[in-house]
C-alpha cells in the first residue's frame, strides 16, 4: 500500500543551486560591464534591471521546483495519513488470513499424526492382549539374529573342514569332492537344525496346541538329527565301494534302512557324531536366539516400529507448526513496522518535525544568499564600467516571498495516530492469538505413553463390558433355572397343577 508512490528522501528533494554556473551561463560580469559603460540602469533607478531579473529568473526557478518537489513530498504524507484506516482494513484482513492459515496448518498436521497414532494404539492394544492371552508380564527379549547367522556360517565351515578329510578319503573325486560334498552336508544339516531349533520354542506356549506344536517340533527334530547324520554315516562307507556317488547314496539309504546303526568304520561314526553334535548346538542356539515365547519379540517389534513411526512424525509436525508460527509471527512484525514506519514519517512530517522541514529551512536561506552572489557579481562589474553613480537599490540585498507553507488539518493527524495505535493492537491480538492456538495444537499432540495410555483404558474397558456380559448372562441362566425348577418338583412328584 506504501509502495504506491515514491517520496524523496531528505535533502534530495531540493536541487543544488551551483552560482558559477549560473553566472557563467547567464554572462552576468559580460552584461553588467556593458550595461555600466552605458550607465544603464539609471542612477534613479527603483527596480531591478534586465541583468539582475534574469538572476533572479535563475534562481526563482530553482526555488519554484524545490518547493513542488517538497509540497508534493507534504503531499504524499497528507495522503499517507488518509490511508490509515485502509492499512488497518488491510492489517485486519492479513492478520485473520495469517490465523487461517496456521490453523490450517494445525488441521493438517493432525490428521497426519492420525493414522501413526492408530498404529501405536493397534500395536500397543495388541501387545496387552497378546500378554494377557498368554500371561506374560516381562519384556520380550531382542532377537539375536547376527550372531546366529554368525554362528551357523562358523559351524558349517568347521564341519566342512572337519568332514571333508572324512570324506575325500572315500570320494571318487579326491579331497576336492569330499569337500564339495561336506559343505552341502554340513548347510544342510545346519539350515534344517536352526529352523527346527527355533520353532522347538512353541513347548514354552501356554495353550495345549502350542505345546503340542513343540513337542511334535522336538521330535521332529530328534528324528531329522539322528536319522541325517546315521545316513551321513552310511554313505561314507558306501563311498568306499561304490563307483559313483549316486550309487553310494543309493546303498548308504538301503543300509540304513535295514539297520540304522550299523555303521561299519570308525571314522564313518566319527562322522555322523561330529555332525549330530554340530545339530545339537545348532538348534540350541536357535532356541535361545529368539524370546523363548513364539511371536512375542514379533509383537514387541512391531510396537517398537509403530513408537518410532509416531515420533518421527511427531516431531516433524511439531517442526512444521513451529515454522508457520515463526512465519506468521515474523510476517505480523514486518507490516506493523511497514505501517508504523510511513505513518509516523507522515505524522512526523505533516508536524513540521522531520528532516525534510529542516533542509526546506535551508534551502530558501540558500536561495536568498545565492540569489545575491548573483547580483553582486552584476553590480560590482556594472559599478566599474560605469561614470555616473550607481543606483540605490545595488546597495540592497534582495529577499524572495516569504514561503507559507500549506494548513494541515490536525484532525487528520490525531486519526492517523489512533488508526497507528489500533494497527499494532490487532497486531499484537493476531500474534497472541497464533501463539495461543500454537500452544493449543502442540497440546493437543498425544505423546507415546498417553496413546498408549488410551490403549490400556480401551482394553480395561473391553474386559469390564466382557466381565459384565458374563455376569448377565449368569443371572439370566439362574433365572430360567429358578422358574423352570418348581415345575420340574411338581411333575416329578405326581403333584402338577391342571390347568
């Protein structure tokens, strides 16, 4: 509203008056020496002559244009303090559109916290259930799944190593075969230990069917280590007359199908002890590589994701509403000091109190003292050309008009003022107000443990309707029993009423 119209600032309103320039351009000295040859102007002369006018022409000029250029400045502030009650209109509009927006901003923010918060509810309900189904009170314990991968890679190496001498000595191919083969038993003895291992957990679930999960895994697993390893056995002494792997493995599974443990060589046992051994660890450290209980570290983790799913959102909301608040709140200050600015320079300079009416002050001082350089210079060359005397008037300094400057109506400037003060009020209620629904929306953001608050009432809640449904429905069963009961004495006994 302000940028409307450009105001000159301080002496940059008045244009420099430059005498020998002047003097020089309007040949004053040249003139006033031929005039004075001439004895012109007359010794009886009142007014000003051709030479002084034109110096006088000269500076009037430069006064004139000074003096619009400062009535137009006066000008612009006069209609400055006319546009107080627009600024405030327009202050009024910005500081309501501000407050929009950030509440907008708020809305927005809270309906992307909706669906992590739902989450964690979910997850954090989920969790107290899954516990009170299967009475759990403690924390579920991390899996430790690097060091068992870590483990099993050690374990299959070390039974690579310590069976691929075993079994080159019996292999068509050498060492490198019995190699090659002694890897692909040992990762296979350890990937089916380790999976069974890890489900043999189920032994520890509170349900029947859990349990019996385990303990069928358990078995399983017995079985799987006893019977892999006794073949592994088998096989290697099916290498040493056999022509050809496959027919190894063919007699190794008919030997070991006809007697289980008739293993022939030393080293054969060896073999099959090292790999059931290996089996047998495996799957203890499987065992003890997850929480004992099944899918409670799953359901732990899956809190545990939903938690740091919300904070992250949490503080990128709370980052967000932080930034419009400063926004708005820096945008608010900004027009009140745009406003404050221009309407105080008007009121100052519609007062006659700022700058520009002190270089005016000087600049008609400088007029009237230059104006008379002008005329001296004249004068002193007309003086020395000339035989009869001077006019009287050389010997008088010349004055402009004394400027009067336009009336401002002091109405206006207590308007202005009030329309000032009532800017920084609105502003001042606008900032309070962001800042109040800024404290309001951060409140209103939930913290993990007050979701998870929810969580538990909502689930006490559920047990308190499910326990009161049970009641109901006990006392409904005694009802029916207690009014059907005398009817039942009274047939037994012979003794029912006829209707």
């Amino acid at each position: 509203m302000f940028r409307a119209d450009a105001v000159t600032p301080g002496a940059a309103v008045f244009p420099d008056i430059d005498t020998e320039r002047l003097g020089s351009e309007l040949q004053l000295v040249e003139k006033g020496r031929a005039r004075g040859r001439e004895n012109q102007p007359p010794a009886d002369a009142s007014s000003l002559d051709s030479g002084e006018i034109a110096a006088v022409a000269a500076i009037e000029k430069l006064r004139r244009a000074g003096l619009e250029n400062y009535e137009q400045n006066k000008r612009i502030y006069s209609e400055r303090l006319a546009r107080g009650e627009e600024a405030r209109r327009e202050v009024t509009t910005g500081s309501d559109k501000a407050r929009g927006d950030f509440l907008a901003t708020a809305h927005m923010a809270h309906s992307r916290l909706v669906d992590p918060a739902r989450r964690v509810t979910d997850a954090y309900a989920h969790l107290l259930a899954f516990r009170e189904q299967n009475k759990l009170v403690r924390p579920s314990d991390s899996p430790a799944l690097f060091p068992l991968i870590a483990l099993i890679l050690f374990f299959a190496l070390a039974e690579a190593l310590l069976n691929s001498s075993l079994l080159g000595q019996s292999s068509e191919m050498g060492y490198l075969g019995g190699a090659l083969l002694a890897t692909i038993i040992a990762l296979a003895n350890i990937g089916f230990s380790a999976f069974l291992g890890g489900q043999i957990r189920w032994l520890n679930h509170a349900s029947f069917l859990g349990k019996l999960r385990g303990l069928a895994t358990l078995l399983v697993f017995v079985t799987f280590a006893a019977t892999f390893n006794l073949v592994v056995g088998h096989l290697r002494d099916a290498l040493t007359d056999a022509a050809s792997l496959e027919l190894a493995a063919r007699d190794a599974f008919a030997a070991f199908l006809a007697m289980p443990h008739g293993v022939e060589s030393a080293m054969s046992w060896l073999l099959a002890l090292i790999g059931l051994v290996v089996s047998i660890f495996t799957a203890y450290k499987a065992y003890h590589s997850f929480d004992p209980y099944p899918g409670y570290a799953h359901v732990e983790v899956t809190v545990s994701d939903a938690r740091a799913g919300y904070n992250d959102e949490l503080e990128a909301t709370i980052e967000a509403l932080t930034e419009k608040r400063d926004a708005a709140i820096d945008a608010l200050n900004e027009g009140r000091e745009t406003v404050n600015t221009n309407l105080r320079e008007a009121i100052d300079a519609a007062h006659g109190h700022s700058a520009l009416k002190a270089h005016l002050r000087a600049f008609l001082d400088q007029c009237d003292l230059k104006v008379n350089v002008l005329l001296t210079a004249y004068r002193e060359a007309n003086r020395d050309a000339r035989e009869e005397p001077a006019p009287a008037h050389f010997n008088t300094a010349y004055r402009f008009g004394e400027y009067v400057e336009p009336e401002f109506s002091a109405g206006r400037l207590d308007e202005a003022e009030r329309e000032r003060v009532a800017i920084g009020k609105i502003i001042d209620e606008a900032i309070a107000a962001i800042g109040a629904e800024y404290d309001r929306a951060i409140r209103a953001l939930l913290k993990v443990d007050e979701l998870e608050d929810l969580a538990q009432d909502t689930a006490e809640a559920r047990r308190a309707r499910e326990a009161a449904r049970a009641r109901d429905s006990r006392s409904a069963s005694a009802e029916t029993e207690g009014g059907e009961r005398p009817a039942r004495l009274a047939v037994i006994s012979g003794k029912e009423e006829k209707k």
